[in-house]
C-alpha cells in the first residue's frame, strides 16, 4: 500500500502578485523508502511537503489530493493535524523551527513524547533519554536540562531529529535539514538519517537543492522545477544518466573530488 | 537613497484611510492658519467694544464669537494655531538633527563613547524640565525663545536613545563591515548607511512627537510661563477660556477642539507612517 | 616574494559568560600567498577561518604575530592608515543579501567604494566604472538598478564581487562566497571567480568549509582546525595522500555521487560515534578529542607545524606513520 499518495497537487499564493509555487503534481512514497525531491531554490519543493501538513502561509492554498495511509491531509482545515496526530514527523531547515528557545530540551521532548502515547512524567523522561541517544547525542542525561542555544548547530539538528521521531512517525519529512550545516555535520546527520529510518522503519521523504546530499541516502529521486515535476527515477539509474537535461545539469553541478587525486 | 523605496511607502501610505485623513486635517488645518486671518479681516488684537464676550453665531462678522475683551476667537485660534505648530514644528527639528546626529554616532562607536554620550543623555534626562523652563525664562523673557530653547533642550533626549539602540542593531550587519571595506570612514559609515536606514522608525516619532511639544507649550503658556498676551498661543487662549467657563464656554471649547484636532490628526498621521515605512524594508 | 605573508597570528576574543577567559579564535597561523595565486583555506564553522580573513583585512586587531602585505606590516596600522590598502585588499562576503544596503541600487553599493577610494572621479564616472564591472560579472544594466531584495542570490553574489573589483584590488578575501547559494549556482560563481582570477592576475585567499570547492579552485590548501593550521600543501596532495586525520575526515565527509556512496554512508552509520561537543585543552592537539588515532602523546602535546616529507606542511605527532596518506574511512 502507498504511504503516501499525491496527487495533482498544486499551490497557489495570492496577494500582490499570484503565484503558482506548485503545479500539478502527482507523486507516491512507498514505506520505508526514501524519496527526494531537488530542485533549486523557487522549485516549490518545500511548499511541497508544507501542503501536506498544512504548514502553508495565511495567503497560500493546496488544492489536488494528498492521501497519507488513505486519509486525506488536504483541506481539514486543521493546521499541522498531519503531523500531530497521524503519523508524520517534520524537521525543518533551521532546528529553530521545531525548537522552543526558552524551554528546556527535555520538557520539549516529554512533551511530544506524553501528548503521543499518554506517557507519565516518569515513562515521558526515560522516552526522552531514549531518543537523545537514539541520535546519537552524548550526555543524554544532561542535555535534558539544557536550552537549545546551548547546543551546536548540529546538535539541535539531532534534538529536532529526536523530537520529530518522539511520537514514532511512520513517514518523515526534512526540509533541507543539512543545508545549514558544514560537510562534516552534514555528513553525520545524513549517516543518522540512514539508520534511524531503518531502525524506526519510517519512509524518508527529503527535500534538498544539493544532489550531493541525496545520492547516497535516496532509493529515488525527483526533479522538480518552477513547481513541476520533472522525472522521478530510481536512484542508481539517476545518478548514472538522468532522462532530463536538467536533471543532468544538476548532477552536473555538485561538486566532487574526481579527477583530482 | 534612491526614490524606488520611499515610492513604496507612499503607495502604502495612500492606502491608510486614517493617516489620509490626519494627512487632509492637517493640510486643510495648516492652510487655515495660514491664509484665513487675513481673509476674516479681524486683527488678533482688535477690540469689538460692541460685542465682548459674544457667542458664537450671534455677533455679525464673528463666526466664533469673541472672547472677554471682544477680539474675534477664531482669528485668535488661528493665530494661536500658527504659533503652536510653528514652534513644534521647529522644536521637533531641533530634536530630530540633534538626536538623530548623537544617537546614531554613539550607537556606531560602542565602547567608552557611546558610554559618555548616553550617561550625558541620562543624566539630562533626570532634570527637571519645568525647572529648567523657568530658569530659561529668567534668562531670555517670557516668550517664544525660551520655550524653544526648552523644549529642544529636552526633545532630543528621548529621539537619541531610540536612535541608539537602533543604531547599535544596524551596525552588525553585514552590509556595514562591507562598508568599512570599502574604504568608508566614519561620517559616511554614519551619514550613507547608518541613518537612512533607520529612518523609518524616526519619521514616525517625530510625527509624534509634534503633538507632543504642542501639549507641552500648550501647558507653559496655561501656566503662564510661554507665550504672552497679546500674542495667541493654544496654550494661553485655554487658559483664558478656562477662566470664563461658566459664563462663556465656547472661549475654551474653540481652541480647545483645535488641540485635540491637531494631535488626533498628528497621532493617525503617525501611525499610518509606522506602518508603511517600517515592516516590509530589508 | 610572498604578496601576502602572516606570521604567527593570533586573535583573541573573550569568551562570553561568568568566567570570561579569553580564548583564541586563530592561533599562531603562517601562511603566505604568492603574485597571482590563490590560495584555498578549509576548515568547519568557529575554526577560526573567517576571523583570520577579518585580521588580513584589519578589522580585528592581532593578539600576536604580524601580518605583512608587500613586506610591509600592516597589522599595526590605526583605521585611517588602514585606508589607502584597501585599494589593494578587498572582500567577496558570503550572504549577499546581508552585505548589500537595502536602501541602495545595487549600483550604487558597488560604486560605493570609489567614493572613499578613488576620490578624484566624478559622480558619473563612478557609476560608468560600476556597470562596467557588473557587466565583466554577467550582470546587465536592468540589474544594476534594481535593489538587493530584487535580484536571487546568485546575481547579487555576482554583485559582491564586482563591487570587490572595482577598486581594481591586488588581493581578494574569498570568505566562503558561494555557501549560501544553492549548488547549481555555485559552480557558476565559482567559474566567474576563477575566471576573473586568471584575467586579472589576482591573488586571493578561497575560504570554505567544503574541501571539495576549494579544491576545485585551488592549486595550494591549507586546512584549519580550531584556530590552528594542520596541514597545508598543493591540492593533489592533500587530497590523494591527506597526512593529518582532520583532514582525511574533510574528505570522507565530501558527499559522492558516485556507486559507491552509499555503502560509503552506510559503513558510516554503522561505525557512527558519538557527536562530540567542544572543550579543546589548551594543550595537547586540539583535534585529539575526536581523532580516531590519537595517543596519550597527543593530549598532553601539541603538535607543532612542521615540513612534512614531499615538501607540504603538517601538524600531527603520527604524521610519519602513514607515508602514502591516510586511506578512507572505514578501512581504518
């Protein structure tokens, strides 16, 4: 059964000057697979995945069909409902985004942790222990007690990892979750990612402009531009020829150490 | 600074009822001011011995009515009306040059000077400014002069700190360090980049602050410290006004309205400006 | 001779909290960069690269060590003196949107520093000066009057680079010009700036966090780690045979497209340690704490920079132990 189905999804911004930020797009996420979505900045890539949740600026609207394990996300007119109660986790660019500043890490996490799965105090905070070490940060205990800007970048990365996993998403979004970080990060976010959804057995649906960042993490890839579509292939048979001159363009574009040894 | 950006703000600003509509009360009351006295006739200090004391509508040629000693009341309003807006409008500058100039240098320099600028600032601050009115007024008469003086002595105050602490914002940015790359000193770091881009906020208190210096004149001269007879101010035609209240409201009612008028008119101004000016840049 | 030669430099900064120790962001760094050369320096975020790219440009004074431009020093000279250099010495900074004045045309931000630089030329003939080199950018003239929020990322980068050569400068600061640009874009710029660089004989230093881009650009590399230099040497060097772990840990981190690179991050999640946190000592390596192959040695002393064998430099007690460089993880 399709995790996720898309289909003919299409976002529109209204104001000043209107703007077609998605066109028509149709697309499926298998479980546990990961998929992403690259584009440069402007593709529509990330109001792509905010549709789904309901994430969408005041001015923006979705219209088209996103069934996520056949219940329709579009059009409940309840924000964020996807991701509260029917099994999605989101992580964002900035951690900024899924982190309290003046709250303490493991209030945020007990939090999520209780709300999902009706834990007590007690149960919450071994939860929480649980999922700092599930990604990999040291010290769980006494991070517990800290303030995200007391962590580095990427430490919050992985406590928004943490948060997002708390109530045991079967498909993850991540909106550029790298992008902010330097290669050596990078890298160990990415590793992360890899065996958290294998461990957690979630679908991994990743949006990114660096192909770079989804070559050795995607079982396929989509191209998209100027809010369409354009070819979705299986990983291995992307990175060796891409149908689309653009999609070449892009691989093109990432830069490597061949030929430099 | 280029036109494409204050381009913007005016469209805006067109389309805030309110702030046009302070914008026309003003005008229409700035024009009065200006051009009426001389179209009505009556002189400030010319006596009606026929009609002292009259309301309005009742004494031919008197469209207000006349205060106690028969001068026409709306020549005197409007006379008063020039005095005020002249002198917040000059005492707001005043404010504005001094302000804007100190609190965007501290802001810039940091350190022990911005520190000596500001204990400077705070330690004004805790004068008492009526005090010091009465002092000025000992030393340059009872008049226009002194509340100028007074009043621009203190309007800076508040002006520099809101300066400052912007002042201190702006310099972190990156477009600042490009600056002093480029080889710019000082002054121009100051002057090109620093100012106008904190403009907005400015414009906006100043626009409320000319209310605000009105009913600070407008309190001296009640008191009798500002302007005197017979020159008008708003101030001493309320205060006159007051005095007769029982027996002749309208003597206060007349300039009365027309403060509350003008600062309503100055407020929506203001708020109009805050919000097209402010969010939207950079 | 070297065009730009720094000498144990070293800035300080307090550090911020109860106990405020002064800690140091670059610490006795040498470089030296020749007439025409560009220089690459790699290193993650806090190392201290883009405060060593400040100290070359005297925006923050030096703790120790002196830097010299021409032979002369030029670390002790006041903001004034400072002034006539930056004729010479110029910047590309690395988000464009935050390094242009909102309120200026972009052409004026980039005729801007003949203002204060070139004082005989008439207001015109600034602005002339100014297309000019956004045109020498790709940038045509509808660009040039448009403002900063107006133009994407990489047009306005394109910007930040015509305004650093308009003063027609000896020297650029690269401080990590394309890291905000998404990676399409990048090569873009990165070919402007190495075409630009050929062209005009300039010599410049190509400050990133991805060894993979300076590599790209750079014929000689300089790796930082924590305000220290630990390894330098010609590109092929140290990217085929890396002497030093932090090093090899740059390389491995550099993400592949090719058959590979999955099982590459496979094995890498498999063998995952734990993320670290700060806390260097001040002495002992300062890499030590997260080196796969550090010793008790390594802790206690640091190792100085010295000349390694084929002529490249490193910082590292074990440097002698793996002669042909370090092979990748997770063979190790």
């Amino acid at each position: 059964m399709t995790l996720l189905a898309i289909r003919g999804l299409t976002v529109d911004f209204s104001g000043a000057r209107p703007v077609r930020a998605v066109d028509g797009v149709d697309l499926d996420v298998a479980p546990r697979e990961c998929l992403a979505i690259v584009g440069e900045s402007g593709s529509g890539k990330s109001q792509l995945l905010l549709a789904c949740v309901g994430l969408l600026a005041a001015n923006g609207r979705a219209d088209g069909s996103a069934r996520f394990e056949g219940v329709e996300l579009l059009g409940t007119g309840d924000r964020a409902a996807a991701v509260r109660g029917r099994g999605i986790g989101f992580v964002f660019q900035d951690a900024s985004g899924s982190l309290t500043p003046h709250r303490r890490i493991g209030d945020q996490l007990a939090e999520v942790a209780q709300a999902a799965h009706g834990l007590d105090r007690l149960a919450a905070r071994a939860e929480a222990v649980r999922l700092l070490e599930a990604v990999r940060l040291p010290e769980a205990a006494r991070r517990l007690r800290q303030y995200p800007h007391e962590l580095s970048g990427g430490m919050r990365q992985r406590v928004a990892l943490a948060l997002a996993l708390a109530a045991r998403p079967r498909l993850l979004f991540a909106d550029e979750p790298t992008t902010a970080l330097d290669v050596t990060v990078q890298a160990e976010i990415l590793a992360l990612l890899a065996s958290l959804c294998r461990e957690f057995g979630m679908a991994l649906l990743l949006v990114t402009h660096d192909l770079g960042v989804v070559a050795s993490l995607a079982d396929r890839i989509a191209v998209m531009r100027g809010g369409r579509l354009l070819e979705t292939t299986a990983s291995p048979a992307f990175l060796a020829g891409p149908r689309d001159p653009y999609g070449a363009s892009l691989l093109a574009a990432v830069p490597t150490l061949a030929g430099l040894r | 600074m280029s036109g494409g950006l204050w381009r913007d703000a005016l469209r805006r600003l067109t389309g805030d009822r309110a702030g046009i509509a302070g914008l026309a009360i003003l005008g229409l009351l700035a024009l009065t001011a200006l051009a009426g006295p001389m179209l009505i006739g009556w002189r400030q200090d010319e006596i009606d011995w026929a009609h002292m004391a009259a309301a309005p509508f009742t004494a031919p040629g008197h469209w207000l009515g006349t205060d106690r000693l028969g001068r026409d009341l709306l020549v005197r309003t409007l006379y008063g009306l020039r005095v005020s807006l002249a002198i917040a409008l000059a005492a707001t500058l005043v404010a504005l040059v001094i302000g804007v100039g100190w609190g965007a240098l501290a802001g810039y320099l940091r350190g022990r000077a911005d520190a000596l600028m500001m204990r400077f600032v705070d330690v004004l601050y805790a004068l008492p400014q009526v005090f010091f009115v009465i002092i000025l007024t000992v030393v340059f008469g009872r008049g226009p002069v002194a509340i100028l003086v007074a009043i621009g002595a203190f309007g800076w105050l508040t002006m520099a700190r809101i300066v400052r602490g912007q002042a201190l914002a702006l310099r972190e940015r990156e477009f600042i360090e490009a600056a002093v790359v480029g080889g710019a000193g000082t002054t121009a770091v100051v002057l090109r980049h620093i100012v106008p881009n904190l403009l907005g906020p400015v414009i906006v208190y100043a626009t409320l602050t000319v209310p605000q210096v009105i009913l600070v004149e407008s309190f001296l001269s009640f008191l009798g410290i500002g302007i005197q007879e017979p020159l008008a101010s708003l101030g001493n035609l309320i205060a006159d006004g007051a005095a007769e209240m029982e027996t002749a409201p309208w003597i206060l009612a007349v300039p009365a309205g027309v403060l509350v008028l003008v600062v309503f008119a100055f407020n929506f101004l203001g708020d109009a400006l805050r919000d097209a000016l402010d969010p939207r840049d950079a | 001779m070297s065009l730009l030669e720094l000498r144990g430099v070293t800035v300080r900064y307090r550090q911020p909290g109860a106990k405020a120790r002064m800690l140091a962001a670059v610490d006795s760094v040498q470089l030296a960069v020749g007439e025409r050369e560009m220089l690459g320096l790699v290193g993650e975020s806090g190392c201290g690269k883009t405060t060593l790219g400040r100290a070359i440009l005297g925006l923050v004074p030096l703790a120790a060590g002196e830097v010299r431009w021409r032979g002369q020093r030029i670390d002790d000279l006041g903001r004034r003196a400072f002034r006539p250099l930056r004729r010479e010495l110029q910047c590309v900074f690395q988000d464009p949107h935050a390094c242009f004045d909102p309120r200026m045309t972009v052409a004026e931000s980039v005729a801007e520093p003949l203002r204060a630089l070139e004082r005989g030329l008439a207001a015109a003939a600034r602005e002339r000066r100014a297309i000019e080199r956004l045109e020498e950018v790709g940038l045509g003239r509808e660009l040039a009057e448009r403002y900063p929020h107006q133009l994407s990322g990489g047009q306005l980068q394109r910007a930040g680079i015509a305004r650093a050569l308009v003063v027609d400068p000896a020297f650029v600061v690269c401080d990590e010009p394309v890291s905000a640009l998404d990676v399409s874009v990048q090569g873009q710029i990165v070919e402007l700036l190495e075409r630009i660089r050929a062209g005009r004989g300039l010599a410049s230093l190509f400050i990133s966090h991805n060894l993979a881009v300076v590599a790209r650009l750079c014929a000689r590399v300089t790796v930082m780690y924590r305000g220290r230099i630990v390894e330098a040497g010609p590109r092929g060097q140290i990217v085929g045979q890396p002497l030093h772990p932090y090093t090899r840990e740059l390389l491995d981190a550099v993400p592949g497209i090719d058959a590979g690179a999955r099982a590459r991050l496979l094995a890498r999640a498999a063998n995952a340690r734990p993320a670290r946190d700060t806390g260097a000592g001040a002495d002992g390596c300062a890499y030590a704490a997260r080196c796969p192959h550090a010793l008790a040695r390594c802790r206690a002393e640091r190792p100085p920079l010295r000349p390694g064998p084929d002529g490249r430099q490193v910082a590292c007690h074990r440097a002698e132990e793996w002669p042909g460089g370090l092979p990748p993880a997770p063979a190790v």
